[in-house]
C-alpha cells in the first residue's frame, strides 16, 4: 500500500496544509483532484487506465463515476464526491469513507482550470478532455503542471510520491510571496521613506530600468526545468539566445560594391556594418584605456543606434546620416511593395510576356486579341512534333526566327536533350532532321491561347484567355464589347500579354479564363461584356421605327455582321405595296436567328432607357417605343439602347441568350453586333460638331427670360434676409434657410432650361442620340453643351466666401447673389465669362481630388480584403473552408448558390421571363387550356420527385421527419432547395389564380371542362392560357438553372468576392 499524493489547490485566502494521515489503498490507482468550489462544484478526476463514465451537472453531493477494468482484481463502480459542509474529497463504495484533503480555513474559489504543458525534462504530456492534464513520468508517478500563476495569486501546487515538490511549485507562490530581488529593490527606499514619508504612496509605480546586460543576466538564471515550461528544448533552445550577442555578417552577394570612375559605392548595409565594427573598436579602447564612465556610455548608445538602424532604420526617434537618401536595413529590404517578398518573390517580371498599347478593332471577335507581328516573332510556344504538325513546323524551321511564322530553336530528344538555335544553324537541315518528340519552340501563331490583362487588376476579369490574331503594326488590338471588365479606353492605355507554355495552363487558361466564360460579372451575375458606346449608338439608329431598307441594302446590312460561312434565311418584307421593304428591327431578327436552322428563339420583354409608363395603358403600346418587346427572335417593338444591349442590365439581349443558349450563341450574337454596328456606322454616317450645341432663338429668349425672373426672386429672398424678416425653415438658423431657398431656385432654372432645350432640339441631333440611348453622356451634359452650365456645387453647397468675406475681389462683401456664389448663366458654346470659368474650375478640381483619393483608399482596401480572403474556397461537402480546413460556412451563402447564376432579383430563376419563354416556344392554338386544379395537380406531381430528394431527416437518429417540419431539429443541408420548391409553387399556384378569375368572367365553372361557346374559350386563350406542354417545359427550365446556379467545388469563394 502507499499513500497518495494529492494536488492542493487554494487561493492565498485559504490556508494550505497536508494532513497528518493520508488515508492508504490500493496501488493501483493514484487520484488527482479538480475543485470548482464549495456551493457550485464541478469536480472532475483523472486516474491511471482509468475512464469517466458520467460528470456532475450541479450541487455538491452527485457523485462522479469512475469506471475501472477489472485486471487486477479493483472493483468497478467506486465512487469520488466532494463534501460541501467539510470542503473535503471524499472516497468510498458509500459505506467505507475515506477523506482524502480537507484544506482548512477560507471560503472562496478553490481552484481553476488547469492548461498544461511539459513540466520536467524526459515528461511526456497525456491529452485529457474530461479532466486535469495528466503528465506521465518514467517511474509511473503522474504530476499535473503549472502554465501561469492565476489571478489573485492562485496557483496549482504539485506534490511527488516523496512529498518533496518541484523546485517551481512551492508554497510560496500560491501565497504570492514576493521574490528576494524584488524585497531587495523595495528595501533599497527605506532611507528614502525615512526621510520623505509623502513618497510612500508613488513607491508602487517604481520602475527598474533593465538594460540589455541585465536581461541577459537574468534570461541566463533560467533553469532548464523552467526552459521546458516555456516550450524551448533545452540546451538547443535557451532564452538568452533571443537577444544578439554576436552580429552576423551576411554575404556580399546580397551587399554588393558598385564600381565608379574614381570609388565603389558600398552597399548601406556594408557601411552599417563598418560603423558598428568602428563604434566597437571605439568602446573597446576606451576601456582599455580607463576612459570615464560618460564617454564609455555614449559610445554604448551610439552602438545601440547603429545596430537598431542596420535592422530597422525607419524607426523613430533615430538618427538619420544628413539630409540624403534614407539608409535601407534588413526591414526596408523585406516590407513594402519593392521588398524582396512583393516585390521578388510573390511578384516577380516573368518571361513570355509583352506590354504595349491598346487600340479598337470591332472586326475582332469578343475572344480575339491582334498581337503585333513584332510581339510574335519575340514571343515563342513549345511545341511537340507528332505526325499531325510535323510538316507545320518544318516550315516554321525553314522561316526561321525573323520570318513569321517561323521557329526561334530546336529542343532534340535524342541525344541528352540538346538546344539548336535557328539564328545560327542551317534551318534546312534542321527542318530535315525533326524526329517525332522533338520540340520547336515557334513563333506565336493565329488561335493560340494567351493571357490579356489590364492593371491594376481590381478583380478576376483584369485577367482573361483570349484567342491570338496575328496582325501588322505595333499595337494590341481588342473588341470594343471587352474594354469594360478591364476597365480599359484607348486614350494611352497599355496592356500586357502572357504565353502559357504547357498544354495544361494552355486548357485551364481557355475553360477557367476564357472570355465566353466570364461574360457576367461574379459580382451580381449582371453582364459586364456588352455593346458599348458607338455600337449602342448604331443599334438605337438602326431600330428606330423610321428605319426602312430596300432588298439590296437590307441583305447588304445583314452581310455585313454574318460570318462569311453563315446562311441567312431573308424575313418576308415589312411592307409590301408601293414597294417591299424591310425595317431596321427585322435586321435584329436576322442577328439572333440567321436561318430556321439556328436554334436561339429569344423571348424577352425588357424596359427601353427612355421608357415612361402610362397609366391605363399597355408598355408596349408606348409612343417613344420605350418598351422592347421579342418573341421567339421576332423584334416586336422597341429599341435597341443601353439598357437592352449594354452592361448591367439582366432583362437585356445578350444576357436571354446567354441563360437561354449559353455562352456560345452569346459571344456570336455579341460579334455580330460589333461588326453590324460599326459598318453601318461608317455608311450611314455619325458625327458631332459645333452645330450640333447652336442653341436656337427661341432656345436663347426662353433661357433669358428663366433667368431674368430666378433673379428677381432671389433678390427678393436677399431682401427679405437682410430685412431679418426671412421666415426660418425647420431645422435651420436664418443662413442655412436663405442658402437652401436660393439653391432651390437656381436648380430649377438649369432643369426647366435644359428640358426646354431638349423638347426643342432636333431628333437627329447627334449628342441628343448619344444621351438618349445610354451610349455617352446624358441630356444634362446636353443642356449644359447647349443652354446654361448652371449652379456649381462645392462641398455640397453653393460657393463659400473666400477672403474679406466674398468669393473674389470683383464682387462686394457679403454678396449673395446668384452670380457671386458661383451661378454660370452661360453655356459652353456661348463660353463662360472669366468668374465663371473660375468657379467652374474650382469644382473640377474637388471632383479630381476626391477621385485621386478614393483611388487610392479603394486600393489599399482591396488589396487588405484579397489577402484576408483569398485562401476561402468550397468544398465538395458544400462548405467554405480556409487552406487549413477550417469551416467558415457549412454552405456558401447558407443556399449553395452561385452569384453569377442569379438571374432573377436574389433568385436563381426569373420566373416570369422564363414562362414566356417556355410559353412562346410551345405555342399551341389546338391545345387546350387546363383547369385551376388540374395546373395544381401537374405541378405537385412533377415536384414530387425533387420532394423525395430533399426529405427530411433527423440528424441524430436519421428518423423520417415530416417534410414541412420547421423546428430547430429539422434543419439540414437541403432548406435551399425546397425554399426554391416553394417558390415555383407558389408561382404556378398564382398563373392557376388567374386561370381561375379568367373563367370566371368568361361564365366557366372552375371544377368543369365543358365549353359554352368559342367566342369566351378564345378569350381565355388569349388571356390566361396554359397548356400542359407549356406548364411542363416551365418547370424543367427552373429546375435545371436550379441545378447550373449550385456553386462549384473549388471555387474560389474568398477571392471573388473580395
């Protein structure tokens, strides 16, 4: 039998003592403790091969139970508790009691939890989750360690078999006994207290200063036993390592000497080094020679600062060497965007790239990128010979590396892998000699796969693949539609251009980066590849309702966008007598769907840019043609404008292909416009001038006669403020009410003006075409151009007096008048006069800065929102998970849905645009319409099965749940996919409501399919049709974008949204 060595716990409250008898048991089993405290006990233990079958939830006397094998005989089911009244550890069958510990005295906490590490060298440490941590020593003895003495001076005390504890665990500390160097710097003011009593109270805040020796002094005195509770593996890891007592030379490799005329200019580190070897010198002699203690401490200071700037020599406080270049320690070499890790190791200049600018080309495909002929002499791809290419690249080997297209140097198989440079060797010969599984390196030729980007790249479409196009002259060349997701225009931009140089960055480049796979933002899932600016100008000219065309002209318009390999199925004309002719909307029809061939049947209803509705009347019935109106790739009214073929709309025409079709038929569609557009442009003709801004007689007496009379109001405002008479508004002093009076009245004069000289200017004036179809500018930057620039705004207010209470010297003091305060009558075709042009200027220049700004904190923002989120990517399981497999989210945006497969507003679906899809496709006069209920019943049946895959079960016993079961329990992975269930539902449900209300005008009887008469039956066809063919392609459209719009495994999450 031995005794047991208990772990005392107590707080310095409490007085800690052992008693004289330890009660003796089996051998076995050795008890460590963990008390919570004496009214609300946790207690919980840890006992060799011993297990916790069950824990006390509360109170004092529920016993813990501790299971045991039965290997040596020791009986199972023994039973620990803690004694509330006697504050002592029970242990017992419940018959025979044995006290174990009875701290004596005190009644606060008695113990905390224990976090522990390795406590003495050669101790391993055992993981426990129910209990203490259990450490387990050679002789079989357990210990439990300390890792930080406890607020209020708590400790855990740790006793051996022997009942000698560890030189670190001694009664002391749980007392909080102060340590002797700190009673010795507390004794060192005793004369100090004697002679001045009123220091007593600042003695607490008494610091010693500790200087570099002194820490080292200290760090040394740590015993390897405490150096094992740090987490240093003694004797390779000691404290006193962490502080620099050698200084170590790096190589002159990374320090190199840069020749000069007469001298090498050193590197800073190099002359860093070469003042602290000196300052050493210096400190070195002065105590060899006896020098006074002041001289030796300076010199040890101004080694401080050296050493500190060799490190770091931006911080503050240090000295910098005169007025010149700042000196770059180890820490300028390493940080910032030119250190070695952005600037040399994630960032680097690369190879197989080329940088020039930029210009348009509408012929080009959205796909295509015109590489220079120069760039792709320069630029080369390794090829492998195989009998598909070998004679291509013969000849490539013949041209040479200056004739394109030609081959820059043979890479042989045989023979070690040896390279053959065609700008030395006979290319003949070479060309002869190719084998099967040699390797070309040739020039950049028409269809290769190349990486186009654009700086700063902001998001994942600054970078995309696109398709080489061999051309002449020296610029990149790129469609007009991709400028937006790369925010390029072709005022000096430049681009750059990478090679892959593998098969397999080639097919990743092409499926991941590709432009017919990017051609919606990730962002909201608008489309960002678009017509743009002079193609919606054409667009808008050309499906106006005045736009008729002959036979000849009309095939040669269609010519114009159609591949030269693309039939064309001539519509029948829109007008037959005088003369058949064709109108500009029916060029469209031919776009979408060249011949009866082609599969796109697009089915649109969109709202136009300039679309107003009228009350009581239909959308499409819209004077303006304001609303665009397409079924089954017949323009049935509408045109086409920014808003209907541009960026960021989701009810446009590219983007009902592209969720119709797919990206293919949209990247066509999208050529074919780009190349219609800017032919028809330049036969037709689109240009701006003077004459366009000529504001009219009328125009000028309007404006005249606006202005006369805002300011004759204004001065009576000015009149009456000055009076004191000028009734407040709500929430403003006397001021703020005549600033907001004046502002009003101003405002109305430039919109009243500008609306005035919009009604009155021609519809062929070309900026007034540019404003209203979206294209460029807006009918404000028109009214400006043509009638008066208006009020300027600073601040959010109109212009402040400057010096001597005015805004500049011309005008009088504390004047308030409309020209004063920075009113521009003027237009800029009648030129501003030399206070307006001022004032004008003036709010410019706010509109630069806050645009240089915002530029710059947007950036900084971006960059720290990409590095926080770029390692969060789902998973196959449908999480988002860091790099580490941490869980972020069980399920992407708690639906598993992508946000570029929205297409509705928040949904995956938009379900009225999709049934007049389906519904125009399947358009059937012979079938009939179903009843309310039947739509009901077809609908929950096809349902039905997508119902089975998303039952409900339990999540801790797998039990079938009922499927509308809400509760907390119920919960799982598939709540998306029946919330959308739901949805089509309810959506069905409200086309059977109509159904239903329809019958009832017509006199049918909802529950009956007989027919009263055809007139009422064709009523509701018209009206409130719905087929069952029509009812089962809607609702196999829904589920199937349901399924595109699940987000992909990899994907990754973090970046995009970033």
């Amino acid at each position: 039998m031995s005794k047991l060595n208990p772990l005392l716990l107590a707080t310095t409250i409490a007085q800690l003592t052992l008693p004289t008898e330890l009660p003796t048991f089996s051998a076995n089993f050795q008890l460590i403790a963990h008390v919570k405290s004496p009214n609300t006990t946790q207690f919980a233990a840890g006992i060799e091969n011993w297990e916790v079958a069950s824990l006390p939830a509360s109170g004092c006397h529920e016993p813990i139970i501790l299971k045991k094998p039965c290997a040596n005989g020791t009986a199972s089911g023994t039973t620990f508790w803690f004694d509330a009244q006697t504050t002592g550890v029970a242990y017992g069958d419940g018959e025979n009691t044995k006290m174990l510990l009875i701290p004596k005295g005190g009644h606060g906490e008695r113990a905390l939890g224990m976090d522990c590490k390795k406590g003495t060298p050669g101790v391993e440490v055992i993981k426990r989750e129910d209990g203490p941590q259990l450490v387990h020593g050679h002789n079989g003895t357990f210990y439990v360690c300390p890792r930080r003495v406890r607020s209020q001076g708590v400790a855990q005390l740790l006793y051996r078999q022997s009942d000698e504890p560890l030189p670190y665990m001694c009664a002391d500390v749980a007392l909080k006994v102060p340590p002797e160097s700190k009673i010795q710097f507390d004794t060192s003011f005793a004369e100090a207290r004697r002679q001045t009593p009123d220091i007593e109270k600042h003695l607490r805040k008494a610091v010693e200063d500790l200087n570099p020796l002194r820490v080292l002094g200290l760090f040394k005195q740590i015993t390897p036993i405490d150096c094992e509770l740090l987490g240093l593996n003694h004797p390779e890891s000691r404290p006193e390592m962490f502080l620099w007592q050698y200084l170590p030379a790096p190589p002159v490799c990374i320090r190199p000497s840069v020749a000069q005329e007469n001298a090498s200019n050193e590197d800073d580190l190099t002359t860093k080094l070469a003042d602290i070897v000196w300052v050493s010198g210096m400190i070195r002699s002065a105590l060899q020679k006896g020098s006074s203690i002041q001289t030796i401490m300076e010199q040890w200071e101004y080694l401080h600062t050296q050493v500190a700037m060799y490190v770091n020599s931006d911080v503050p406080g240090l000295q910098q060497a005169g007025f010149g270049k700042a000196i770059r320690g180890l820490c300028q070499r390493l940080k910032g965007k030119q250190g070695r890790f952005r600037g040399n190791l994630s960032g680097k200049r690369v190879d197989f790239s080329g940088r020039t600018v930029i210009s348009p080309d509408p012929n080009l495909s959205i796909e295509e990128v015109a590489v220079p002929e120069l760039i792709a002499k320069r630029m080369t791809y390794p090829e492998k010979v195989q009998r598909h290419n070998i004679q291509k690249l013969q000849t490539c080997i013949r041209n040479g590396p200056n004739i394109w297209p030609g081959a820059q140097c043979v890479l042989k198989k045989s023979d070690g892998g040896y390279k053959i440079s065609l700008q030395f060797a006979t290319t003949e010969k070479v060309a002869r000699e190719l084998t099967f599984g040699d390797t070309v390196e040739r020039h950049i030729e028409d269809g290769d796969i190349v990486l186009f980007n654009r700086q700063p790249s902001l998001h994942k479409l600054s970078i995309m693949s696109h398709f080489a196009k061999v051309r002449p002259w020296k610029t990149f060349r790129l469609n007009e539609c991709v400028c937006n997701p790369y925010n390029a225009d072709f005022d000096g931009d430049e681009m750059n251009l990478h090679i892959p140089q593998t098969e397999e960055a080639r097919a990743e480049a092409m499926t991941l980066m590709g432009v017919r796979h990017n051609l919606i933002t990730p962002k909201s899932g608008e489309p960002i590849i678009a017509a743009t600016q002079d193609f919606i100008t054409a667009a808008f000219l050309l499906s106006s309702k005045d736009r008729f065309f002959d036979r000849k002209t009309f095939t040669t318009i269609c010519v114009y966008m159609l591949e030269g390999h693309t039939a064309f199925d001539v519509p029948p004309p829109a007008i037959i007598v005088p003369r058949a002719l064709w109108t500009g909307k029916q060029v469209f029809h031919v776009l979408m769907r060249p011949n009866k061939q082609s599969p796109v049947m697009v089915n649109l209803d969109a709202k136009c840019k300039s679309f107003t509705a009228s009350p009581g009347c239909c959308p499409d019935m819209d004077p303006d043609d304001g609303w665009l109106s397409i079924r089954n790739s017949e323009v049935m009214c509408g045109r086409m404008d920014k808003s209907t073929i541009g960026a960021g709309r989701k009810d446009s025409l590219f983007y009902a292909i592209l969720r119709d079709y797919g990206s293919d038929q949209a990247v066509t569609a999208m050529d074919r416009l780009a190349r219609l557009c800017a032919r028809y442009l330049t036969s037709q003709g689109f240009s701006i001038g003077v004459g366009d801004v000529f504001p009219t007689t009328q125009l000028d007496l309007e404006k005249k006669r606006l202005i006369t009379k805002a300011y004759a109001q204004c001065d009576n405002i000015i009149a009456t403020f000055t009076l004191g008479k000028l009734e407040k508004a709500a929430g403003c002093n006397m001021e703020e009410t005549l600033e907001n009076s004046i502002s009003g009245i101003l405002s109305k004069v430039r919109q009243q003006a500008g609306q005035y000289c919009i009604d009155t200017l021609s519809h062929h004036n070309t900026p007034l075409i540019m404003a209203k179809s979206g294209s460029k500018g807006s009918t404000i930057n028109v009214a400006q151009m043509v009638a008066l620039v208006g009020q300027q705004i600073i601040g959010g207010q109109r212009v402040s007096d400057g010096f001597q209470d005015r805004t500049l010297p011309l005008f009088h003091k504390n004047a308030r008048q409309p020209d004063s305060k920075g009113f521009v009558k003027n237009s800029f075709y009648s030129g501003l006069l030399p206070t307006e042009f001022l004032f004008h200027a003036v709010s410019g220049r706010e509109g630069l800065v806050d645009t240089a700004v915002k530029t710059a904190e947007t950036g900084y923002m971006s960059r720290r929102l990409m590095k926080s989120l770029e390692d969060l990517s789902t998973q196959y399981d449908d999480t988002v998970r860091t790099s580490g497999g941490a869980i972020v989210q069980f399920q992407y945006g708690a639906d598993k849905l992508d946000p570029a497969d929205m297409e509705g507003p928040g949904t995956p679906v938009h379900f009225q645009r999709t049934w007049t899809h389906a519904e125009s496709l399947t358009l059937n006069e012979g079938e009939p319409s179903l009843m309310p209920h039947e739509i009901q019943g077809l609908c929950k049946s096809m349902l039905e099965v997508e119902r089975e895959r998303f039952s409900r079960k339990g999540l801790l016993r797998n039990e079938e749940l009922d499927y509308e079961d809400c509760s907390d329990y119920a919960i799982d992975e598939h709540e998306g996919g029946r919330s959308f269930l739901r949805s089509i539902e309810s959506y069905i449900n409200s086309l059977a409501s109509k159904v239903g209300k329809v019958r009832a005008v017509a006199g049918f009887d909802n529950s009956n399919s007989s027919v009263r008469n055809a007139i009422a039956q064709g009523h509701i066809n018209r009206t409130a049709k719905i087929s069952a063919t029509t009812l089962r392609l809607f609702i196999k459209f829904c589920l199937e974008k349901f399924k595109k719009a699940h987000v992909e495994p990899g994907h990754p999450v973090g970046a995009v949204g970033a």
